[in-house]
C-alpha cells in the first residue's frame, strides 16, 4: 500500500493547474426530471434529493414531474435537454 502511494503521490502535482481553469458547477438551476407522476414514490425520494442537492451546490434544483407513455416521454424529455457542458 505505501508502495502504491509513493507512486501515485508525485502525480499528484500535475492536477494543481487545472484547479484555477476549472468552471463552477452548477452555474444555473438544474432540473431533475421525474417520469412519473407527482405524489408517487419515485417523487417522494427526488424531492428531499433535490433539497439536499439546493442546499450542497447553492443553486435551485427543480423537479419536473413528466408522467406517460411508459415512462417514455419523461426520457425523451431528459435525453432532448439542452446540454449543461458536462460529459458522462
């Protein structure tokens, strides 16, 4: 295990830079998209998500309840967003 540290802790220096060049995420509210309807238990378990989330970013995070279709409409929703210039 020290081994491994000793390693990777001279790397570590490299990172340093990029810390000044980075952009504060989330830079505008976030919307999380439920594709059920309001009052079920998918909602009940995003709401204090999203309170949570609010409090821990300092920024509005909003849930947007989109039920039909299977679920289906609610992910085309998601998938048809405009981007937040993150990368998965």
């Amino acid at each position: 295990m020290l081994r491994a540290l000793l390693l990777v802790l001279p790397w570590g220096g490299f990172a340093v830079p990029a810390l000044g060049q980075a952009q504060s995420f989330p830079s505008r509210a976030v919307r999380i998209v439920v594709p059920y309807p309001a009052g079920g238990p998918v909602d009940t378990l995003a709401r204090p998500v999203a309170r949570e989330l609010s409090l821990l970013w300092g920024q509005q995070v909003l849930i947007e309840n989109v039920p039909g279709g299977d679920t289906s409409i609610g992910a085309s929703r998601a998938a048809t967003a405009a981007p937040d210039g993150l990368r998965c």
